[in-house]
C-alpha cells in the first residue's frame, strides 16, 4: 500500500458527506435532473485542479486505492487507465452514456438526475490526465439534460476543462469503446479493427481517456472524500456501489444503487421482488448469462460472488422472467435483435449471428431445430474472431440458455412448450427487431 | 510469430485456407478460423498466405497485442 495522500484529506464539511446510498442519485424520489446549486450543496465544491504531475500522481494512486474498476461492463481498474493516459501529451476524456442495451437504464437515469456528478467526475479525469478537453456521448433520450447541466457551469464559470455533449446513436454496438470514437470522429457508429489502444491513440489520434459515465461519477467523490469513503461499502476486493437496472417480472422495475456484494435476492426485494414465482435471470446484459433465480438469490452481486454461478456482472443489468415464461422464446427475440445489432462489417458476426438466430427461433416455436449445427455455429462465432465482442457476447448469452433451459428444450423438441405467460416477450427489444 | 485476420476487411475468398490448411480452416460461411501461433516450420507458407490474400486482411505478427 502506498502512504495516503494529502489528496485524501476531506475538503467539504463532514455533514456533506453521503455516509450513506444512495451515493450518485438524488436521495428520495426525483424526476428531475439535480440542477447545480443543489448539486453543489449536496457534495461542496468540486476539489481545486490537478496543476503538477505530483498531485496528478496522488490522485491516481488514491483511485488504485479505492479500487474503483470501470462500471460499463469490462470492470477495468481506473486507475491503470488514468495513468497509461496521464503520461502522455494532448490527451482527452470521453464519458461514455451510450447505453445501447435496450433493457438497460442505469446510464440514462444517472445523467438524467445527476448531470452534475458525472460532469464533476469527466473534469476531475481531466485534471488527473492532464486534459484541457472533455466530451461526454449521452444517449438521446437526456443528452438534452447534459447539454443543460454544461451551460450552467459555463455561465457560473466553474471549470477549466472545456465540456461538451454528443447525442450517442442510439444502436447496440455503439457503445462500444472504438465504436464511440467512431462516432465522434466520422457519425459512424460502428467498431473500429483492432489496432493501438485509446490509451495511445484514441479520438483524432490523441490519448484518450473513455469511461462509462457511472465510473466517472464514481470518480468525482473518490476525488475529494477519499478511498477509505469509497470502500466504506462493498466487498473488500470491489469496493464501492453500484448503480443496477432491474428489469422483466420485477414489481417495480427501475434503477437501483446497491452496496457492491449484496446478494442477488436482497437486490431483487428493493424493487419489490419478482411479480409472480421468480423462473429465470438474466444477469449482466443482453450478453450476460442466464441463471436459476433460487441458484442466484444468495450470491452477492460482485464479480467474484457471480463467478461461483458462472455469471458476470457486466453492466450491472437483471431482468426477472416469471417461472410460466418460456425462457428459449425470451432467448429468440433477443438473439434475433443482437443478430440485426450486428454492425455488419465481419463475415462470421453478419452470417454466423443470423443463422444461430435462426436456429434459436426454430427451437422456441418447435419446428424442430439443427441442434448439432446450432453447437457447432455457437463455436465458430463465439471465439474471439470480429473486431469487437458482439458475436462472442451473444453467443455466451445464447449458450448460457441452452445450458439453464435444456429441460424445456427437450419439450420444445417433443413440440410443446410449457411457458403459459404471453408469448409477446417480457424483455425490451425494439420493434424493428420483431419478426 | 502469431496470424492475425482483420475480418472487417476479409472477404472470405478463402486463399489462406488452401495455401495453410494446417494452421487456417474455414467456418460454415466459408471465413477463415485460426489456430494459435506459427511453428517455425510453417512460417514460410504462412508469409505466402499473407502475400496472397486479396483482401490484405491477414497480418504476421511477431507478437501478440491486443487494443
């Protein structure tokens, strides 16, 4: 462990410190986004910047000391991102509120009603990279709120760095790191081919330090409250909270800070617990994994907790199906809409991802699937081949159902299906999407 | 050494496979799939496949690296 700081002193009167969750949302019910003075009384005045290499140096190694990882789905450690940014020159934030996973909202509900935060947070970056530049891609439903957030600490002349908003498209694969750099550089919302890290050579060539907007939230309060603040909730190897989305057969579906490690169950009950006897879960995203809830409802959410269930947390999503759902019809729809997500640049993502799709919507209407060729296909196109891990995230959430669901694929094969709820799908996909 | 396969430039013309069959096959939609490194004695007929490919997608690398 390296000596603590000065950094880490506290800079706002105790009594403004949030000592408890929520952390990043408003505290009680709000619909609307925090504007700055509330902000600033709630968490004191952003810390003054970053001006030598030495501060820099020790707000790095208090983010290593807190623990903070990327909350976008990888889990990177930050702090290895701020200091492969920090030693180089002309470098440049982007705050990623893409949020392209149709049943997620964590991003859109955080830059809806903390602009603030995650503004503190993309300046704070800034500062430690040594930055003078920071653009934050919100997805369109609250890039308005954003932009809003931006001009009122223009006109109350609260920051060096130079902030500005782009609306993110509003696609699945968008969100990814290159694909959000595509975006911004040329309005192609596509993944760019493997090649130099951000970190060397980002947006226009330049260093580029990309975070998901929770992370940088995250961020603004490790700044100036400290890590032992940050890691007074959480596990001792993933400090800190996390924002998560419930979704499906919840009673109230929405989104929900939670100490890191909280079992899944208790998570669950803060949205009122599932509508109905809980069936399967989908944890982590549209590329997550499916698992059985009671399997799932001690474990903690953390990486290492869902680990043990051969699941990750991704982009902190789950989406409940009641038992009466048809697990394999909820895997078709999304199977078909992350198929038609694919960005349409490699071979084995375009072909492969359809025909899988195919397969898996014979098997969820019983019209008698190819279930080697399905397993042999699931193969080809899951193993790390495309320029980005769309083909390899779907196909883990598709393997993952034939594994939970093998029961009712034997039922499906013998051509009924023991599903009773509607048919009409329980988990968000776009209507394009729909056959 | 180690091949690399930019697949958003491949087209699946499929040349590395019949000149490499050892180390590329090629899935159902006829894309090429890699095995791990290169022995040293493939190293020749694995730099032919890279000169050969229409496409410029396939890449010798000395190393591996990743974004």
């Amino acid at each position: 462990m390296t000596a603590r700081p000065a950094s880490a002193q506290a800079t706002v009167a105790d009594d403004r410190v949030p000592a408890r969750l929520p952390r990043l949302l408003p505290d009680g019910f709000s619909d609307k986004p925090t504007c700055l003075a509330d902000h600033l009384a709630r968490y004191g005045q952003p810390v003054a910047p970053a001006q030598s290499s030495r501060r820099r140096e020790e707000f790095i190694a208090e983010v290593e000391i807190a623990g903070l990882a990327g909350r976008g789905g990888a889990g990177f450690p930050t702090a290895r991102k701020l200091a492969a940014v920090a030693s180089r020159r002309h470098a440049i934030v982007i705050g990623n509120g893409t949020e392209g996973e149709p049943a997620s909202t964590k991003d859109k509900v955080l830059l809806g009603r903390s602009p603030h935060l995650v503004l503190d947070g993309a300046v704070a970056a800034a500062e430690i990279v040594g930055a003078t530049e920071a653009i934050i891609v919100a997805h369109p439903a609250v890039s308005d709120i954003v932009a809003a957030a931006v001009s009122e600490r223009r006109r109350a002349r609260l920051d060096r760095a130079r902030l500005s908003v782009v609306p993110a498209a509003d696609e699945f694969v968008a969100g990814e790191a290159s694909a959000v750099v595509h975006w911004i550089e040329r309005g192609i919302p596509t993944p760019k081919p493997p090649g130099r890290r951000l970190s060397e050579s980002g947006l226009h060539g330049r260093p580029t330090l990309l975070q998901n907007v929770e992370t940088l939230a995250h961020l603004a309060l490790i700044t100036p409250y400290g890590a032992d603040w940050f890691s007074a909730v959480g596990t001792v190897a993933e400090p800190g909270s996390m924002l998560v989305t419930l979704a499906g057969a919840v009673r109230y579906p929405g989104v929900y800070e939670v100490a890191i490690g909280t079992p899944v169950g208790e998570v669950l009950s803060l949205g009122g617990g599932t509508s109905g006897p809980p069936g399967a879960l989908l944890v982590g995203g549209y590329f997550g994994t499916w698992v059985d809830s009671v399997r799932a409802a001690g474990v903690p959410l953390s990486a290492a907790g869902l680990q043990q269930v051969g699941v990750g947390v991704g982009a902190g999503l789950i989406a409940a199906l009641p038992a009466n759902a048809c697990g394999l019809a909820e895997t078709a729809r999304i199977a078909r809409y992350l198929a038609s997500s694919s960005a349409g640049q490699c071979g084995p993502c375009v072909f492969g991802l359809d025909a899988i799709a195919g397969q898996v919507e014979r098997l969820a209407d019983g019209r008698g699937p190819d279930m080697a060729r399905l397993h042999r296909w699931l193969g080809q196109v899951g193993s790390g081949r495309g320029a980005c891990k769309h083909p390899d995230g779907t196909v883990r959430m598709i393997a993952s159902a034939l594994a939970l669901f093998s029961r009712e694929i034997d039922h499906h094969v013998r051509g009924w299906c023991s599903g009773s709820a509607s048919r009409a799908g329980l988990l968000p996909v776009p209507a394009w999407s729909l056959r | 050494m180690k091949l690399s396969i930019n697949m958003t430039a491949c087209e699946g013309r499929g040349l590395c496979a019949e000149v490499l069959p050892e180390l590329i096959t090629l899935d159902d939609w006829g894309f090429p799939m890699l095995a791990g490194g290169v022995p040293p004695g493939l190293e020749g007929p694995a730099r032919e496949a890279v000169r050969l490919c229409p496409r410029l997608a396939l890449k010798l690398l000395a190393h591996t690296r990743s974004r």
